[in-house]
C-alpha cells in the first residue's frame, strides 16, 4: 500500500491532523532559514536582499497548521 491511499483511508480529523503536523515541520523549517538570512556575514554579498519572505511564511504555515491540529484534535486523542 501507498503512502497515498493510506492518507485516503484515514478519517477527516487524521488527514487534518497530519497535514497541521506537516505544516508545522515547514513553519520549523522556515524559522531556520530566517536564521540562516539574517546571520549571513558573508561581505560580498552584504547588499544582496533575500527574496523569500520567511516570516511571513512561517507565521502562514503556523496558524494554518495549528488551526489543522486543532480541528484534528479528536483523531490524535482517539489514537493514545
């Protein structure tokens, strides 16, 4: 079996709860790459601006995905 058809077998409130789960490991990933953009030294490149706005991504992953695992809360409750 596929990861995706057992995605598709599980219930509503998993499928929310691992997708707020999945959102939360990019919201963690784009703190990280923030970190990355505003420590970088590098003289060279000092006048060179990031383009991705990581902090607004990471705020966008965090409140969805929170708002998923909350709504996916009687799935993960269920599971223990």
């Amino acid at each position: 079996m596929d990861v995706i058809t057992s995605f598709e077998l599980l219930s509503d409130a998993a499928q929310l709860a691992v997708i707020g789960g999945l959102l939360w490991a990019f919201a963690g990933f784009a703190v990280l790459m923030e970190r990355r953009r505003v420590k970088h030294r590098d003289v060279a490149q000092l006048e060179q601006v990031g383009w991705v706005p990581w902090t607004g991504l990471f705020m966008g992953a965090a409140m969805i995905g929170g708002g998923c695992l909350a709504m996916g809360l009687p799935a993960v409750i269920g599971a223990l």
